[in-house]
C-alpha cells in the first residue's frame, strides 16, 4: 500500500507552494495563465470553461505501441440491423473486453498524475515515459484486438478465442496494478473539482421581490401608505436576503473549488483532457440587485407623487333640520407668476345641468373628490331659468336634485379673476329624522364667507359660516301613519312618504286589501308575481314626490280590481 501527502501554500497573490511525496513545486499566475515549475502551463478563458494545458516535460513518442494504441480505441460494428442472439452475445463480449483494458489503463495512468478520459485515452498512450512499460502489453493487447476483430467482422467468436482474450485481460489488469504510481488519489480529486463545479450556487431571481415592491407601489398609489410601505419592505428584505445568501453559497463554493483545485494540480503531471472548471468566474449580481432597487424606488416615488387625495371633512347633523359640516381643501398647487387663467365667461347663460361634464368647467374644481363631485353633479339636474349668472366678480350658478329640490340642492360659483371654485350641496341622510348634511368644499384663498355662497346658505336656512354646529329648536316628525308595511323599516324614499302621508297611508291600506283579492283570482300565479316585482321595483326607483305615488297607487288599484273581477294578469 502506497503512502503520500499534499499541501497547498498561498504565498502571494499569484505563487502557490506545492508539498507532496514527489516534492516540491511552485505554481505562478492566476486567472488566465498559471505556469508550474514541474513544466506544466494552463491558460483559460475566465468565466467561459475553457482550458487549454500542456506540459513541457510530456513527451509524445513518435512510434508508440501500435497494438496497445489499436486496444485503447474503441471498435465498433457499422452496421445498424438487427442482432441475432448470437451476434448480440459476440457484441456484449467486445464491451466487456474493451471496457476492462480501458479501466486498467486509466488507473495506471491516473496513478502516475496522467489525468485523462476514455475519449483521449489514444492519446494519452502515445506518452514517451510511459512506453517502456506499454511495451510489456504488447502480446496481451494483440490477443484482445484480435478478438474483438473478430467479434465485429462476422458477428460471433469461438470459444478458444474468448478463452485467449479474457487471458489477455487478466494479465493486462494484472501488470497494471502492480505498476501503479504514488499518485493514485488523483482520480478521486477529479471528482472533488467536480463536484465543487456541480454544487455552484444558482443565481437568486428578483422578480418576487420586484413584485412585491410593484405591488407596493400600487397600493401607495392608492394612497393606502402602511400597506404599500410594508410590501415595499418585504420586497427590499427578501431581496436583499436572497443576495446575502448568494454572496456566501459563492465565496464557499469559489474557497471549496479553489481548494479541490490545488489539491489537483499538486498530483498532476499530464493533463490530457480539460479539467473539470466553473463555467461562470463571476456575475453581475449586485449590478443587478441595485437596478432593481432603483427602478422599484423610482416606481414608488411616481406612484406617491400621482396618488389621489381627498380635500375634504364631513361630520353628520346630530338633530335639527339642517346644518353645515364645512370641510375646506388643501390647495393643490401655487400660482406661478404671470400664469394665465382660464376664462369662464362662456358659463355665463348655460345651465348647469349642460355643462357639468365639460372639462373646461371641471377645471376650476379639480381640488374636489370623485365621490363628492359626482353628488355635487347629481343635484345639477334641475335648474331655474336663468341659469348661470355673473354676480359681484363671480360666476353663480345653482340646481337640485329631480323629484328632490327641497331637500337636495347645490350651489357654486368661480371666481372670475383666478378662475377657481367652490361648492355647497345638501343632502338627506334619513327622511323619517330630518337629518341632513350640507358638505362645502372650497379653496383656501377662496372662503365661503367671501362669496355669493353666503347667501344661499341663508337663504337655504342653514346654519352660519363656523365650522361648530349651531343649535336649532327641533322640528317634530310626523306621526306615523297605519300602513301595510311596518314603519319603523323604512328605507326607501317612496317608503318614508307614506309613512309620513295620511293619504298615502291610506291608499297602501287600500292597496293592499285589493290584492289580496287580485292575488287569489288570478289564474296565472307566475305571472302574477313577475308582474308584483316589477311594479314594486318601479315605485322603489322612481317614485320620490308624493305625486308620482298618488299616480302609482291610482294605476295599480284599478289595475288589480280588473285581476280581481277577471282573474286575466296578462291584459293588466
């Protein structure tokens, strides 16, 4: 049993002191090119994979053994068709043979820090030091080549021949292994480096982190700021982890490579085939790590400066019938110097209900939420005749809501000279209290107080200017009247009419009582109900006065007593 040793020293960046049994050697160079004082140079390509090495002290003999070149090539049959059982026993014979001398060579060679592959096996045979002993296989291999010959010409082999060949084998195994060299265990580190290579960590993948800074930067744009803020730091921390775990799988990788590397080179004399290398020396992670730091950041930074705001404060009316919750909005930027406003002079004659989708009248209240313009807008529908007027330096207009002008009205008017406006509207949030709210929503610079708004809300019986609540004597609320329905679950507005009507009342009492006798005659229940539902719907939708119901109790207590008398729900 052979001894040995091996030590790799770091003297310098560059130099490396080899120790083993055969001695001492030194290895100069880095990435690209490294020359050993053993005679051996390797130069590569950093990061490519690609190798090429050779050694000044490997001398290639111009005649070597030609049977012992003939035995380490492969010989394979040409023909594709189909194999009887004893040309494929023939075939089967000629894998064994060549697969066992192949392995003996490689373990001599291995042994004396000749590190090749079966494919370059020929080759490495061809080596001057090593044709004294090749010289002693001659007679064996030209048995083997024989045989195997054999085997392919005709398809089968005697059974003396295979007796001859396997007697080959035996002793070309034998005289290997009792020729191997001291450096035996550079099999074994060839398949450290390459494991060392197959065990390089895989590059992390920031798209989820990308994502979860997307999906951040949304969510702020929505102006939901604790939410986005904490996808944001979800995704800043998983990509930064993912790149600290990165960095320390490769730097003990490069240290485990770097270590089977040397190990290697201390054993090898003559590199026939490449060894086994990284196919990537380096990458452009952190590179990477930052662009997607900066895009995310930059997407963030848009999503907030873009993100929607809402001017605005509202509060409900404790009792009372009505009073003023003023909300004021933050002005969403400065004039500039010199900077021309629009002009709004063509409003001057229009109705409001016309020119509420106009942009250019949009303009001047661009400070005012979505939800809040479109309320505002709502109560537009009906307007006096006179439409938009000028007053004092302002452009005033007014309207409400249909079927609601006592109740839902909205005002506004814009400055002529700076070309903004405000707001005021009202709006019933419980019909059977009286509670209400009047919402305002105005510039900073441009006060309710000192516009023609002041005197609508006098003239509306609001409370005054001040943003406190202003104590009113109560108004009882009608008494509730004996209907159909239980009262005290109303909610539609149709609902809370008759509840508060005495007339209406009565008429659904009525109503009610004729349906019963409809509902029995009728001869078609299905169609019946169809027809129940969608006049019920057409009240719940339509119906907000008090006249469109006395209409709509009239129609429906004449057409129920025709069911009634002819049971026909088709012709009613």
């Amino acid at each position: 049993m052979g001894w040995g040793f091996r030590k790799s020293i770091k003297i310098a960046p560059g130099l490396r002191v080899n120790l083993s049994k055969s001695g001492i050697s030194t290895s100069i160079g880095g990435k690209g090119l490294t020359y050993n004082t053993r005679g051996r140079v390797t130069a590569s390509i950093p990061g490519t994979g690609i190798r090429f090495t050779h050694s000044m002290k490997a001398r290639r003999t111009a005649n070597p053994v030609r049977s012992v070149v003939a035995g380490s090539s492969r010989i394979d049959s040409t023909t594709t068709d189909r194999l009887s059982k004893r040309e494929q026993a023939a075939r089967d014979f000629v894998a064994q043979v060549q697969s066992r001398t192949t392995d003996a060579l490689l373990q001599y060679l291995l042994s004396h820090g000749v590190y090749v592959r079966r494919d370059e096996l020929s080759e490495a045979v061809t080596l001057e030091e090593h044709q004294g002993f090749l010289e002693t296989l001659n007679r064996e291999f030209d048995a083997t080549t024989k045989s195997i010959k054999l085997a392919v010409d005709i398809g089968s082999i005697s059974l003396a021949e295979k007796e001859k060949a396997m007697l080959a084998v035996y002793e070309i195994e034998r005289k290997c292994s009792a020729n191997l060299g001291e450096r035996g265990q550079l099999a074994s580190e060839a398949v450290s480096l390459a494991n060392a290579v197959v065990l390089w960590p895989k590059s992390p993948n920031f798209v989820a982190p990308f994502l979860a800074g997307l999906l951040g930067s949304f969510f702020i744009f929505l102006n939901s700021f604790p939410i986005g803020l904490v996808f944001l730091a979800v995704g800043f921390g998983y990509g930064l982890f993912s790149l600290k775990s990165f960095s320390k799988k490769r730097a003990a990788a490069i240290e485990a490579f770097e270590a089977a590397n040397a190990r290697f080179d201390s054993l090898l004399e003559v590199e026939i085939s490449p060894r086994p290398a990284l196919a990537e020396a380096d990458d452009l992670m952190r590179e990477k790590a930052i662009a997607f730091v900066v895009l995310t950041v930059v997407i963030a930074v848009l999503a907030g400066y873009h993100r929607t705001q809402d001017g605005h404060q509202e509060a409900a009316v404790p009792s009372g019938t009505e009073a003023i919750v003023a909300s004021a909005a933050n002005t969403v930027a400065q004039e500039q110097a010199g900077s021309q406003h629009p002009d709004f002079s063509w409003l001057v004659g229009k109705y409001p209900s016309d020119v509420a989708t106009d942009k250019r009248f949009r303009a001047a209240f661009n400070h005012i939420s979505r939800a809040d313009w479109k309320k505002f807008v709502d109560r537009l529908a009906v307007n006096d005749a006179a439409g938009i007027q000028r007053k004092d330096g302002y452009i005033v207009g007014e309207g409400c809501k249909a079927h609601l002008c006592n109740s839902d009205n909205a005002a506004f008017v814009i400055n002529a000279t700076t070309g903004r406006g405000d707001i005021v509207f009202r709006e019933t949030v419980d019909y059977s209290s009286g509670k209400a709210v009047v919402k305002s929503v105005t510039w900073k610079d441009l006060p309710l107080e000192s516009t023609p708004l002041a005197d609508w809300i006098q003239s509306n019986n609001n409370a005054p200017m001040s943003a406190a609540p202003v104590s009113t004597a109560p108004v009882s609320a009608p008494a509730t009247q004996q209907t159909s329905f239980d009262c005290s679950k109303a909610r539609s507005d149709a609902e809370h009419l008759v509840c508060n009507d005495p007339e209406l009342a009565a008429d659904d009492v009525e109503l009610a009582s004729i349906y019963a006798k409809a509902k029995a005659a009728a001869t078609d229940q299905i169609a019946f109900k169809v027809r129940t539902r969608a006049e019920w719907n057409y009240r719940e939708q339509t119906c907000h006065d008090r006249e469109c119901l006395v209409r709509w109790y009239a129609d429906q207590k004449t057409a129920l007593q025709q069911i009634a008398e002819t049971g026909n729900v088709a012709g009613n």
